[in-house]
C-alpha cells in the first residue's frame, strides 16, 4: 500500500505542480497540499488508479457540495482565476472529507473522469479545418472515441470567436465559444467550414441529458474558476433538448474496426480523440494505433488527438493512415486543455 500511496502522492503533486496551476490556483493549492497528507490520500485510494485520482476526488467533493453538502466550504471556492487562496481552505475541505468519508469514497469508486468540456469544440473545429484540407475539401465522416455526454460532437450547432476575429460557425446559436489566439490562424473559418457527413461518438458509457444526476457529475467536474465553462455547459444542455448526439455504447478498441469496416472506402474518415487516452493503458495505445493501421488499408484515415502533454498545455495532433501504415505524424497546435487559448504550430 505505501507503493501505492506515494504513487498517488506523484499524481497530486504533478497535478498541482505542472498540469493546473494556470487553469485552476484552487485545485493546484489543494493537489500540493493533499500530496503530502497520507491520511488523505489513502481516501483518495478508492478511485482504483486507472482514473486520473486528482480530477475524480475534487469532482466527488464538488458533487456533494453542489448537493448542498457544506455551503460554507462552497462559498470558500472562487468563481474566477485568483492566485490569492487563504491556506485555511485546506483544513475546511480535509475537514469535510473525512465528515463524509464514505459517500465521497463510494463517488470515488463509482464514477469515471467524464469531464466534456464544450469549449474544446474550437480545437476540434481548427483540426477539423485542417483535416477538410488534407481531403481536399470532399465530405468526410468525424468519429470521436471518448465522448461522455457528445457536447462537443455538436460543434457545428454552436458559434466561435477566435482571438478578435468575427463571429463564426452557427452565427445563430445561443452557444459562443470564446478562444485566445496566440499567433497566428491560417483558417477562414467565415468562408470554407468542413464538410461532415456524420459525427458519431463511441463511449464506454454514455451520459445522457435526461439523467439528472449524471449531468450533475458533470457539471462537478468543471474547474471553480471555470465560470464560464459552467454557463457554456448549461447553454449546451438546452441544445440537448432538441439535438440527440450520436454516441455509441462500447469500447472503441472493439467497435472502431467494425465501424470503420462498414465505411465506402472512398469517403474519408476522421478519428478524433480528446483528453481520453490518458483512460488507456499503453497496451490499449498501441492497440488504437495497429487498429487504425490496419483500416487504411484501401482508404484515408485521418486521426486528430487532442490529449495532455509533460509540459501541462495539451496539443492537437494530426496523424494520417494509408495503405496499412503511418505516414505522417504532426503537431499541428499547443493549447490550453480545455481549449481557452489556441497556439497554432502546424
Ligand atoms: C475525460 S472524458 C473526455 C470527453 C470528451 N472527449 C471531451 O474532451 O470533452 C474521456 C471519456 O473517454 C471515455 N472512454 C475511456 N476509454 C474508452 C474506450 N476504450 N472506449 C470508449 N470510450 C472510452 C470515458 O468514459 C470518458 O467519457
């Protein structure tokens, strides 16, 4: 068990140190404050490991406060970027851990890391602009492996700013997604959106908005500061009222291969992923990877994963399959992991 412990220490640490301290003070200050709390940590312990600890135990407690659990320890989150955290936080929230040690445990055991962040659609779509250019323009189908609730296999019904730039996409839509631009932007979006045919999701367990508590989850699992995401995500969930994602239930190890097989190989297939394969193990990695390689036999596949990197930012990545092999593999973009800012590279 202590192994284990001080593997999970790392996790929280790493967290608190490099993956979140631009995008949420709070958590950082928490994760490096947990990571050497052995106590806590063996409550953390519950998650199993195979889900990223430090998301699942900050959205178990978001959950139950959310619940109405402790509105004092709520009113103690920020509801905007602040570097200014009273470090009397900390003994609020262990407080509050240990009072409700076995919902919060039975959470961390129950629930997967689902997080579907809608502003990441501006990610996607620049992917998407780029994919629509390797297949000069012609009609493509989009597949996205990990989609939770399929806010973001939406993309097409919301509208996007980029940097200064005019008011793109679905210029109608209650849902205006904001992106920082830094550097430059080699897209009209105004002019030539992609073509797709269809946006399908494949999802070991798709969360449907008719299932209170699960949205519920969701929603607990946006950062405090992350106020904006929270209205984004509310407006999303009025869209789901009228528009039902295309999600698929089951492993995408297993069904992309037949789904990919039922395709005409003359019409051109998009595999995007985000934030999802830190869910798999190298094994499942490699996998993916021989899967997709052996489908572009007769056909283009294209693949865009928009996943964490060691350096905390995330980036898009584009990689193309033909004729049984891998044929090129680029960054085409850094970016902040919920898609807040966009550095294009590619
Ligand atoms: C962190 S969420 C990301 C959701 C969405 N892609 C986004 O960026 O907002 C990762 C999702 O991948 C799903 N997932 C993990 N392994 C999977 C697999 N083998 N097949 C299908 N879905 C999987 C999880 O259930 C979870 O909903």
């Amino acid at each position: 068990m202590g192994d284990l412990i001080d593997k999970f220490a790392t996790r929280f640490r790493e967290f608190g140190e490099i993956h979140i301290p631009e995008m949420s003070p709070f958590y950082a200050h928490l994760s490096l404050r947990i990571a050497d709390d052995r106590e806590l940590l063996e409550i953390a312990l519950a998650s199993g490991g195979g889900q990223p600890p430090p998301n699942l135990l900050f959205a178990s407690i978001r959950f139950l406060l959310d619940r109405g659990a402790n509105p004092d320890l709520l009113a103690r989150y920020p509801v905007r970027f602040d570097t200014d955290i009273d470090p009397a936080v900390f003994d609020h929230f262990r407080e509050f851990v240990f009072d409700h040690r076995e919902q919060v445990e039975e959470l961390l055991f129950t629930k997967p890391v689902q997080s579907n962040v809608v502003r990441r659609s501006a990610v996607l779509l620049t992917g998407l602009m780029r994919i629509s250019s390797e297949v000069e323009h012609r009609p493509f189908v989009n597949i996205e492996i990990g989609a939770s609730a399929g806010l973001t296999l939406l993309w097409e019904q919301y509208s996007y700013r980029y940097g200064d730039g005019p008011v793109v996409g679905n210029v109608k839509s209650d849902v205006e997604i904001e992106t920082e631009l830094r550097g430059s932007n080699p897209f009209d979006y105004s002019l030539d959106m992609p073509s797709v045919i269809d946006n399908l999701g494949i999802e070991l367990d798709p969360i449907s908005d008719a299932d209170g508590s699960a949205m519920d989850w969701l929603r607990a699992l946006i950062f405090p500061e992350h106020e904006d995401n929270r209205v984004l995500f509310d407006s999303t969930t009025k869209i789901l009222k009228n528009s039902t994602p295309r999600l698929i239930h089951g492993d995408a190890l297993v069904i992309l291969p037949e789904m990919l097989a039922d395709l005409p190989t003359d019409q051109p297939a998009n595999i995007y992923h985000s934030h999802t394969l830190n869910q798999f193990s190298p094994e499942m990695r490699k996998r993916l990877d021989l899967l997709l390689r052996d489908a572009s036999k007769g056909r283009l596949i294209t693949r865009l994963g928009f996943e964490a990197t060691p350096q905390g930012y995330s980036d898009l990545r584009l990689i193309k399959y033909e004729n049984g092999v891998q044929n090129q593999d680029v960054v085409l973009a850094n970016c902040e992991a919920h898609g807040r800012w966009i550095d294009w590279v590619g």
